[in-house]
C-alpha cells in the first residue's frame, strides 16, 4: 500500500514524507470528524463500496492491512460523493494504517484514502477534473487524485468528489 513518492523523505517513525499532500487548497478543508472503523465501513458498506486489505486485517498498526480507523468523516462522506458521481464500482485498498506518506493531509491522519485501479474510475477521474501536472487531478471541489500506476491515491479535503 505505500507508493514511493519522488522528493519523499524518511521521518523519524522511517514513514515517507511527502510535501506536496501537506498544501490543501485555500478555503478547501472542512473541519474533520474522526470515526472509528466500524463506523466507516458501515457507511461504505451501505453505499456498496468495498474494502480489500492485502493483509486479510483491519489493524492500524499493521502497514498490510486497511483500516478506516480515526478516518474523517469527510473522506468517507467524499468516497460515497466519488461513488454517486461517477457511477464506478469502488474498492478501498489503503486507509489510516501505517506504512503511507506522512504529514498533515496524510493516509494516517484521515485525510487519504486508496482505489483500486479501475478504466470506469480512471475514465472518470481524467474526463472531468482538471490535470494539475504529473499524474494528479483536482476537482472542483479542491480534493487530489493521484494516479500511482497500480491504485488512486485521493486527498479528501472535503466531503465533495
């Protein structure tokens, strides 16, 4: 689930650090819920939105697992938004467990969460927000797609697609 970011540094905890996640837009960021994991998977689950851990395991502590827990309620309200608005099936690969990009706007602290490589979500993605250079989209409402070849990496600022 980490992905390698060019000008990533290593921090104390051996986590990348990766500063381009760490600038939200101006006036993009909501105030930010915390939920726990059953919580959010409720909410997923009830929307038809998956969750896959290469681990078989939800534990925060464990890099190989998915867990949703302390994710924002932003970022999961973002992912039914992205499910509603485009109408592609979506499967979470990567959320609050170690092992991702650190920083402000991070995996850890709530704010990102990974897709599953989709041409539907792909299509989706590339067709309606605007490329902001390399392999990152923005949407309207200030949130970063970021295609990492094999997964979506999404910077939910908000609870908008």
């Amino acid at each position: 689930m980490f992905a390698g970011v060019a000008g990533a540094s290593a921090s104390a905890d051996g986590s990348a650090s990766d500063p381009v996640s760490n600038v939200a837009p101006a006036g993009s960021v909501q105030a930010m819920a915390k939920m726990s994991h059953s919580a959010a998977k409720a909410e997923l689950d009830a929307a038809g939105i998956g969750i896959s851990s290469s681990g078989g395991c939800s534990d925060r502590q464990t890099p190989t697992c998915t867990s949703l827990e302390q994710v924002n309620s932003a970022s999961i309200a973002g992912a039914k938004t992205l499910k509603s608005a485009s109408g592609c099936g979506l499967t979470v690969t990567g959320g609050t467990e170690v092992g991702h990009a650190s920083g402000t706007y991070s995996h850890y602290n709530g704010y990102k969460l990974d897709f599953s490589m989709s041409s539907c979500l792909t299509n989706y993605i590339t067709g309606n927000f605007t490329s902001i250079g390399g392999s990152k989209w923005e949407a309207p409402s200030g949130n970063v797609y970021f295609n990492e070849s094999n997964h979506w990496d999404v910077t939910f600022y908000n609870s908008g697609s």
